[in-house]
C-alpha cells in the first residue's frame, strides 16, 4: 500500500522492511475513483527512492487494535467491462476509536504478488472503479479502511476478476409452450431444449425446485446457443419448478418451467345406496385417495341391472359426490359403479356398490282416462322456488386448459339457469359453454387467461322465485421470462 495509508499502516512480512514505493501522484479529485495505467501498472524492473527508511517492524509499535477499524463488509463485483471493473463495500462493523479517513482499494494481477493501489490517499466512498485493465488479464483486488491511528486488515475478494469482452449479454428465450405449466405423463420422456443467447459462451446451469438436479434421473446437455434437460421415463417426483440459469462474468439470465407430472387417478374410495324409492335410486361415495397429482375433472357414475349385467352410463365429469338415478324399472334389481376422471382419463377400475337397489313393483289401478295412480294417495304439488343444493366451489386454473365450474340446482317447474361474469350476462358468449342436465349446472371455461379471472354467479329462475350462487375463479399465469 502507498501514500499516507501505507505508511500509516505498514504492509506485514517481508514489505515491511522493503523501501517504501513511490507516492502515486494525486492528479484526480478527491472524488475520482479512477486510476490511470501507470498508477496500476508500474514496470516490472522500476523502483522509487524512498522518502525515508522504512522503520524496522520491531521498533516501530503497532497502533491499539481499538483504535484501527476492521475489514470492509461485503466487496462484491458490480460490474466487469472489457477495460475496467467495478466493485462495492459496506464500512466495516468496528471504525475503532478514532474513526475513519477513508477507504484505499488496490488491485493484483493474478500470479503476481505486488498490490498496486487505486487511489493514493484514503477516500471516503464505497465504490470505485478500476480502469486501463489490459484485455484477457485476471485481477484480484482487495479494500482496506484507514484511520488516523493506521490501517485495517483488508477484505479481498474471493476470486479473482476476469477482464473479458462482452459482445452479447445473457438471455434466455422460453418456448411458448412451456410458458405454462409443461404436464406430461407418468412413463412419458421430458425433453426440454431452451435456446439462449450470449458472447463468449455462458455458463448454463439447472435447479430443480431450488435444488441441485438428481443426475441419477436427469441429463443435460448444453451447447453454446441452448440447453437440452432429458428425463427418460417422468415419475410423479420429477413434478416442481426447473430454474435455467446462463451466466457471463458476472452477468445473468434466468428462467422457470413448471413441468407437473400425472396419471390415472384412483378409482372412490367407497360407494354405498343410501336410499331407494319409486324408480329412484340415491347414492353417494367418498374422493379417492389417489387422484394422480392433479385436479379431478369429474366422475363417471354407471347402472347395470341384474338380469342383464350390461353397464350404462348416467353421468359424466359428475362433479358432486352424491347422486340420484331415476327412471329405473320395476321389478329389477341394479349396482351401480363410479370411476374417477382426470386429464390421464378415467380410473383403471371403478368402485362398486356392495348391495342391490330393489325396485318394488307396485299394483297400480287405472284411472278413467287409463293412466295409472296409486290408490288412498293424495295428489301432491311439488311446485317449488329454485334452490341450490350443491353451490359454486372457488377454482383455480391453469391458463390454456379449459376449466368447468359446476353446481345442482332444485327448482319445480324447471328453472331457467343464467351465467353471469362479475355480474355481466355472459350468455352467447362462444369463450363459454352451460349445460345443464337433471339439475345439475356446468359452466365450461375454453381455454381461460388470467383475464378470465373473477367471480362467476349461476342463477336459477322460474314463475315461483329465483335464487343465485357465486364463486370466484382465479387463473394464474405462469412466469415468464
């Protein structure tokens, strides 16, 4: 170290006893932290005349540690040009007693072992710049705190800085399809190629959900214009967030791809007939306990008599776990069956109710006009005001995947069912599909974008009333970068 600081606080080991080098002329303002290329490149062979003889370490007494401040905090690399580079500090934790006058940076060539400082005498800032730095060359570079009573051990940077040229910074460009969430099969191969730009060539490197990658399962590969990860046979584990980073001296670009892993869902964990009337038949059961990593589309609700055995289907993508199957024929006997449904398809297997629905055959007399009424039955209106059994449930999507919002509604005579968005009829609206079958109600969402976000009301009038439920649906858009 040179100048005042130096001389202040010698240099340990062997400089101590070595002639003091030449001051660097102090040609810039107290505020430039620039360097000119004789200040940082002295001649291997030049030596200066001392101004005095350096005092012998074993005569001259080492200030109190109290009164020298420690080691800057935090030196760190801000920026590396293809002549200079750039770095920042925090002050020290301890200024000592006396305060401090400044800081004095000093950079090495990379092999060498003289230090040559930046700036002559301490200043009071915490960054600087060092310039004139000949292409291709590796520097270290170290900052030390100075005060009245003599210099601070220095904080050195962990590696050395590399002066290269920039032509082309890092960036990435993420496919359009995997802007979204990439799901793919149990068994299917995960092949992703991210294309990048940058000169020279960039580091790339992965994470998966923060983490190193597992290379036992999966391969990359990268050139110097993309990176490929390979995954032979996907499991469920490999589900989660992928991170590509590309770095260049100091620079960086990074990107996420969300890759969800699924498959076929477990079939319901349990079927049961809780009741049976007329040529009705109510069922309910319970969700599977598997659904395959994603979110269930529905259920398949199924009927086979017993003198037949053939299996029919009632309801598709049934969305309630409870049901009521109608029109069934006297005198038979029926089991139903209910498979799970996810975007895979339906459950390998279904779950099956364990006892029979008996449908009782009953003697009816014939009326005048020839149509058949129970006898000692009093004539029943079973007009009612449309209410909802089974309301809206909140939703969240995934954006490009078509979503169904679903609810039952009751209602005598059959109500007209209405859809509105954030209180806006939506009806004719080719975005949107409503089917509404035995009471129960879809809204089929085409491909929603978080535009399609907000709350969603289903409502249900007839001559004796009307009644209306809400939910809110959020769709959330994959990052992109």
């Amino acid at each position: 170290m040179t100048g005042k600081a130096a001389s202040e606080a010698p240099v340990s080991g062997p400089q101590e006893t070595a002639p003091e080098p030449a001051k660097v002329p102090a040609t810039e303002p107290p505020g430039d932290t620039a360097a000119s290329g004789e200040q940082q490149h002295p001649e291997p062979g030049a030596s200066a005349a001392p101004e005095a003889p350096a005092t012998p370490a074993a005569t001259k007494p080492a200030p109190p540690s109290e009164d020298v401040p420690s080691a800057p905090l935090q030196l760190t690399v801000e920026d590396v040009s293809p002549n200079s580079v750039t770095v920042s500090w925090e002050p020290p934790e301890k200024l000592g007693r006396l305060g401090i006058q400044g800081y004095v940076l000093e950079f090495c060539r990379e092999g060498a072992s003289e230090w040559v400082p930046v700036n002559a005498r301490p200043l009071m800032v915490t960054q600087q710049t060092v310039r004139n730095l000949p292409l291709g060359d590796k520097f270290l570079l170290r900052v030390t705190a100075v005060s009245s009573a003599g210099a601070g051990p220095p904080a050195v940077l962990n590696k050395p800085v590399h002066i290269q040229e920039i032509i082309e910074h890092p960036k990435i460009r993420v496919p359009r399809h995997l802007r979204q969430t990439y799901i793919r099969h149990v068994g299917e191969a995960i092949n992703l190629q991210i294309p990048f730009q940058g000169k020279p060539k960039p580091q790339a490197s992965w994470t998966h959900n923060g983490s190193a990658l597992d290379s036992q399962r999966v391969n990359v590969r990268s050139g110097d214009q993309d990176s490929i990860l390979f995954i032979r046979s996907a499991q469920r584990s490999d589900s989660g967030r992928y991170e590509l980073t590309v770095r260049l001296e100091g620079l960086e670009a990074k990107a996420a791809i969300d890759i969800l892993v699924i498959e076929k869902p477990g079939p319901p964990s349990s079927i049961k007939v809780l009741d049976v009337w007329g040529c009705n038949a109510n069922l309910e059961w319970t969700p599977p306990q598997d659904t395959g990593n994603t979110e269930l589309l529905g259920y398949t609700v199924q009927k086979a008599d017993k003198k037949s055995g053939q299996w029919f289907t009632v309801l598709e993508r049934y969305h309630p776990t409870s049901c009521t199957i109608s029109d069934l024929i006297m005198g038979n006997s029926y089991s139903f069956r209910v498979f799970s449904e996810n975007l895979c398809g339906l459950s390998d297997s279904a779950t099956t109710t364990k006892e029979l629905a008996h449908i009782q055959k009953a003697a009816f007399p014939l009326n005048p006009d020839g149509a058949a009424k129970p006898q000692g039955l009093v004539e029943r209106d079973f007009s009612e005001a449309p209410s909802f059994t089974q309301p809206l449930a909140d939703h969240t999507s995934t954006p490009g995947y078509s979503t169904q919002l679903f609810c039952s509604v009751r209602a005598s005579p059959k109500p007209k069912i209405i859809w509105m968005k954030n209180k806006m009829n939506i009806q004719g609206d080719p975005k949107y599909r409503a089917l509404s079958d035995q009471g129960i109600c879809t809204l089929e969402i085409r491909r929603p974008s978080p535009f399609d976000s907000g709350v969603y009301t289903c409502k249900a009038i007839n001559v004796l009333g009307e009644a209306s439920v809400d939910c809110r649906l959020e769709v959330k858009a994959s990052a992109t970068h």
